[in-house]
C-alpha cells in the first residue's frame, strides 16, 4: 500500500433533460464544445453528460426530512451523524418534522415548503419519499438521498413502487442517491492526508469499507458514492465526474450490475480521455446469460464474458477481490508514470526470488536480464556464485551494510527498469529493518517505481507500520500476488492511455448506402434464408462465393456450369438453422449427375423434416482456408455486440472467440484476433500459408457497421464459416445466418 505522511431514468431521457438546459451533452471534440446532435447513427450519444455534483459532496445548505432526535429512534443516530457532516463541511442544516420545533438544539421546521433558504441537498428519512419529492421540486432542491428500502431489492411490487419512484424524480429535476443507499457519502474523511486520492463508487455500503479503511494506513479518500439502487443517479455518473476532478488519481468500483451499460462506458471513455484509472471488481463472473437464438455466436459468449470485454476496451482494470481492489487502486492513484517497462526482483534469497519470477513472468511482466556490465557491477557486492541476471540475489549479509544501498541504486540506475519488486517474506531484524530503510530512502531519490511485499502475517512491526508505510514513495504490499497484479495493471494502464483514441470520436454519425439496402431484406420478427442473409452480407461489401438460388433439378445443373465445378449445394429457407445437422448440405459434386441426385435428396429431406425452402443454393467450392466465425448479438446491457471465433463447424466445441462492443477501430478488431486461443493458425502452420488477416479484420469492422447500423432491426447474425484465404486473396462467407428484431 502505498502511504503517506503528509427504476430507471434513462440514458436518453437524462440526455433530453440536459439538452432542455441548454447545456452541452459532453466534453471539447477536437477544440469545439460537444454539440447535441453529437449522436451516432443509432441515436444514441457519443459522449458522456457530467452531472455538477459539487453541492451534493460539499453543500452549502442541507435539510434533514424526518429529523429526530428521540432516543431510541433510527432516524436519531442517521440525524446525528448528518449535524456533524454538515459542520464538518461547512455547510448548514436545517431539520424537518412536522411534530418538532428543535432537533438538537437547531431550529426544525414542519415542511420542505418553509424553509429559510433554497437548499442544496436533501436527506429523506421517509419511508415513501415521493410525496416529498414533488415538494422538493417546488423548493427547487439540486439533490435528494433516499434511504428507504423495500423498492426493486425486494421483487416485483417494490421495483413498481421503484418506477414510480423514479417517474417522480424525473418529473420534479431533483437528482437523487438511492434508494436503499446508505451514509457512506457522510463519512468522516482524513483531511490530513494529501497526494492523489482515491475516488470510491460501491452498490454495497459494506464491500467498500476495507478501501474506505486505507486512510488508516496513508492513503488519501476524498469521496465516496454509495450508488445502492440507482433509480437516478447510477455508478456512470459519479464515473464522469470524479474523472473531472483534479484531486482524483483513481477510482475504485464495487460493481453488482450495470444499469445501463452505455452510459457506463461513455464514462469509462470520459476516464481514459483523462487518464484517470478506474479499477473495478464487478460481480457475477460465474453468470452464463441465457441464450436462445439459433446462431453459433450467441452461444460464444455469456454476459459476464462481453462485461469483461467491454471493459478492456476502455482500460477499465477489473480485478477479483476487495483485496485486489485496495492495492491496486492505491498504487495507481499513486505512483507516477512508469520511466520503463522493465521489472526486476530482488531478494536476499534464491528461491524468493524464483518464486517471485515465476509469478511475475506467468502475469506478463518483461523481467529482462540485467547487461553484462550491470551484472559485474552488482558482483562488486555480491559474492559471485549468486545470481543477479534477473532475479537479483544478494545472499542476505550485503543488507546489514553500506552494500545493501549500493545494489538498490544500481539497480535502479539501468535505464531498462523500471519497477523493483522486494519480497520480504518475513521480519529478521536488524537486517529487514536496514533493507526497508534502505529502500525506502532509494526510491525518495529516484522517478521509478519501487514495490515492496511484507509478508509477515502480523503486521505491526515497526519496518512495516512506521518505516514502509511511514513513506509516500514506496508501494507496499501484504501479498506477492497482489503485488504483481498491480504492477501489471499499472504498467499496462499507462501503456493504454498513451495511445488511447477514443471510438466515439470516430464512431459514424449518418447512414452509408449500405443500409438503404439491407433495410429492404430485413423482416421484421423472422430469421433470414442463406440466400437472403448473404444478401445482406453483399450490401456492406462482404464477399460471398459464386452461387445461385434455384428451384429445379434442371436449373440446379445449368447454375453448376455457371458456377464452376466442384460445386457445393444447400437447401435455403427461413426456417433452417443447422442445414449440416439435417443433411441439407452435399460438398465436392462434379458433375451434372451428380448435381441432379443431390437435388431431388436435399428436397426429399426437406419435406420429410418439414421445412419449407426458398430454393436450392449451388455454390461455389472453396476449399482452402481458416475456417472462422464472425457475428452480431444483442446484449441486454451494451446492445449490439460484435464476435469473432475460430472453428467452423467446430466453433461451439472450442469455444475460442472474442467479443467486443461497437463502436471500435481497427486495433480493437486486430486486438480481438490476439485474444484468441488459435491465433496461431492464422499466421501458418504445419506449412500452412499465413491467412489474410486484413481481410478478416476488414470483415470484422464491415459486420460492426452493420451492427450499429442495424443494431434496432437484426437481433443476431452469424457468418459460419467465413473461410479466411491465404494472405492476399482475402475472405469468403460460405454460410450466414440472420435473424431480424
């Protein structure tokens, strides 16, 4: 750790308010304000609103409705701790009860409608606040925090009793916290800490509280949002606005569901923009999402799989634990830039260095081995038959002197690190206190990042409480595990922010021929032929193999001559989903013969099964080339998503695919290949030609344009397989499958 001792309103709907203002939807795009057709060619926004949420954390005025200060009353000890925050901050309270004239010794008044003074925040502690909501407009309140529970937690009648809630909200122009939220925005925050602080956004009071505990150990908190159910303001909105402010290094999310996954990563988008690191544990990994449709791709991928994704793509860090969560937020919203990607281990034992190594090398960390001339330097010090490559080994005695500072500094001097990783396993004084002192005063005189792991299961000896944590340079560590997460997450985030574009800048706002089209193919409601699902591929530019649609076994032979043999012939209809299956599909056909038999059998097993055809496709053979899978599904939180696999028939059994949410570049869509398990075969093997990969990566960003093009009218589509050719001669869809909304 590091320390120191110095019911829903909607995106559109929150968006339509905002414009009603007459203020911007978003920040500067290339210089210019955001304008409010800044709209992508779904209609939905490209830029992310930010709430001004600086008089709910520092008010100036505050009204308590339902104050008490009766013994034995909750709302007693709620009141309580609301008078201290409010002197705290600076601000002033004002108690409402219609059955008191004080509450603690301060003026208390019967209605929000006869307060003295307009008031920026309002804290209800009512069971049904929405009468007082709509008194709350009247007095022109900025915002309100609910407490109440029993809304959309509880089942069906609470999430009713939730929309009205939140219809309420909506009507009256009152930002509101809640419900079911707690007083966790009310803390008493440190303000003897100083440095970057951490900003905490959590839907569950109780899982912040171990990063709220930081400050015990120096590090600095200046907000904390407990967003609970969110019947207005969500996890997106304090997102955006901490990402605003200039105290914030990082910020740490506990995450239990997305309202509205747009919003979300508009925010993100907002953070990276920033530079601002967001770290995120966001339950429901072991979530497979229920999947119906008839299409390979929709069984590619669960919800939590496209979460995950979809946080990848705008640099949000997610980790597992709270634990997790602490150190990686606080190394962070603390350490500077890295100076370089290099990380070296040095230990005073062998195999905690090993043990180090091998962790940090499995997580992805560069470990390069030190030069020549680095290495006969460190042996000036340390005997040696040690190893000091990379991991550093001193053999323990060099600590307890003068040496011990010497190896830490030269280490530190090798342009190629970056990042010094000490293991401590556990206290041995008077040699561990040296070292911490040691490294504790090295990393006071050098910009690069120096980590330290203290092991010990107690943690109260002086090294660690006074020394490391005493430090505002150091990043100290209980775990080596969390120790390496870390580092990877900060090494990695500054890696993505240098380069980050964001895809809503370059996201299309109009239409492209394309889709006047495939509006024409689309029907509503009903899954697609072949035929006309690769209709729709040939309206973006998608290349199909040669083919025609027949309906005699006469004109089945005719189309084959004009296709070319071998042939390839499939029954078409809206009703077929897995034509191989069924035996719908005869490969290799050479002759005329042969083309006729394959007719009259793929009709005859058509009516047997009951399926109805559009016709008979005689298709093109194509034979050489990796076999893959690109899709469209539509997620329930993000909307239209975008998958690519490898497999073909296959696909389901290898379940090696990559999923990403449009809008995304070209380096989203290279990055997708690189996710896969196979990513090998595209580049040749056993003497296979390199397949075109720019071909698949440009079939790729054609399916996203269609998917946000489409994203209302097609619920799923599938390209299987799409047979990506040797390098140069790019990639055929032999077989799609459409579904319309």
């Amino acid at each position: 750790m590091l320390g120191s001792t110095h019911g829903t309103l909607t995106t559109d709907s929150r968006r339509a308010r905002v414009l009603a203002c007459g203020e911007h939807p978003g920040p500067a795009v290339h210089g210019r304000p955001a304008q409010a057709d800044d709209l992508d060619v779904s209609g939905r926004p490209l830029y992310a609103d930010v709430p001004d949420l600086d008089r709910f954390f520092r008010p100036e005025s505050v009204a308590v409705v339902g104050a008490s200060d009766a013994e034995g009353r909750p709302n007693t000890g709620v009141t309580r701790q609301l008078v201290d925050w409010a002197e705290r901050v600076g601000a002033r309270l004002h108690p409402v009860h219609p059955a008191r004239t004080t509450v603690f010794g301060i003026p208390c008044f019967p209605s929000v409608a006869e307060l003295p003074e307009q008031v920026d925040l309002a804290v209800l502690l009512v069971a049904d606040p929405v009468p007082v909501i709509e008194q709350l407009a009247g007095a022109k309140v900025k915002f309100a925090v609910v407490f109440a529970s029993g809304f959309a937690e509880t089942g069906e009648a609470g999430a009713a009793e939730q929309e009205r809630l939140a219809a309420a909200v909506e009507r009256s122009g009152v930002r509101l916290l809640g419900p079911n939220t707690n007083l966790n925005a009310f803390e008493r925050f440190r303000d003897d800490l100083t440095g970057p602080s951490i900003a905490l956004i959590t839907q569950s009071g109780h899982q912040g509280r171990p990063v709220f505990a930081l400050q015990e150990l120096g590090v600095r908190l200046s907000h904390w949002a407990p967003t609970g159910n969110e019947a207005d303001l969500e996890t997106a909105d304090f997102l955006s606005y901490f990402a605003e402010r200039p105290e914030v290094g990082a910020i740490a999310c506990y995450v239990e569901g997305l309202k509205d996954g747009r919003a979300f990563l508009l925010a993100a988008d907002r953070a990276a923009r920033r530079g601002v690191p967001v770290v995120a544990v966001k339950v429901g990994r072991t979530e497979t999402g229920s999947r119906t449709a008839a299409t390979h791709t929709g069984k590619l991928t669960g919800a939590d799989e496209v979460v995950d994704a979809a946080m990848r793509q705008y640099g949000v860090i997610r980790v597992d634990g709270l634990d997790e969560l602490q150190d990686t937020a606080a190394l962070l919203a603390r350490a500077r830039p890295p100076r370089a990607s290099g990380v070296v281990i040095y230990s005073i034992s062998g195999g905690t260095g090993a043990h180090a190594a091998d962790l940090a090398t499995a997580a992805g960390l560069e470990l390069p081995a030190l030069s020549a001339a680095k290495q006969a330097e460190l042996h000036q010090w340390i005997p040696e038959y040690l190893n000091v490559a990379n991991p550093v080994d001193n053999g323990g005695h060099p600590v307890g002197d003068a040496r011990g500072r010497k190896i830490i500094d030269a280490i530190l001097d090798d342009p190629g690190v970056g990042v010094l990783i000490c293991p401590i396993t556990g206290p041995f004084p008077p040699l561990s206190d040296r070292l911490v002192r040691d490294l504790v005063d090295a990393a006071e005189q050098t910009d690069k990042l120096v980590c330290v792991v203290w092991g010990s299961p107690v943690g109260t000896e002086p090294a660690y409480r006074d020394v490391l944590l005493g430090s505002s340079r150091v990043a100290t560590f209980r775990t080596l595990a969390n120790c390496v997460s870390a580092v990877r997450a900060h090494l990695r985030h500054h890696r993505f922010v240098s380069d980050y574009r964001s895809p809503f800048d370059e996201a299309p706002r109009t239409l492209s021929p394309s889709y006047r089209k495939a509006q024409l193919l689309m029907r509503p409601g009903q899954q697609l032929s072949e035929h006309a699902a690769k209709q729709l591929l040939r309206a973006y530019g998608i290349r199909v193999p040669r083919e025609q649609l027949v309906t005699s076994a006469a004109a089945a032979v005719r189309a084959a001559g004009l296709v070319g043999y071998p042939v390839v012939m499939k029954a078409s209809g809206a009703q077929i989903a897995h034509k191989t299956e069924l035996g719908l599909v005869k490969i290799g056909l050479t002759s005329a013969s042969q083309v006729r038999d394959a007719y009259r059998e793929l009709t005859d097993i058509a009516r047997y099964e009951g399926v109805s055809l559009d016709g008979v496709l005689v298709c093109q053979m194509v034979e050489r080339g990796v076999e893959t899978v690109v899709g469209v599904t539509h997620d329930e939180l993000f909307g239209p998503t975008v998958t690519v696999g490898l497999g073909g028939v296959l696909v389901e059994v290898l379940r090696d695919a990559a999923v990403r949410v449009p809008p995304f570049g070209e380096d989203q869509a290279r990055a997708m290949l690189d996710d896969l398990r196979g990513r090998a075969l595209l580049d040749g093997v056993r003497g296979r030609p390199p397949a075109d990969v720019d071909a698949l990566v440009e079939v790729v960003l054609r399916v996203q344009r269609m998917a946000l093009e489409l994203g209302g009218e097609l619920a799923e589509l599938d390209i299987n397989p799409l047979v990506v050719l040797p390098s140069g001669q790019g990639a055929v869809a032999l077989d799609a499958l459409a579904v319309c909304r």
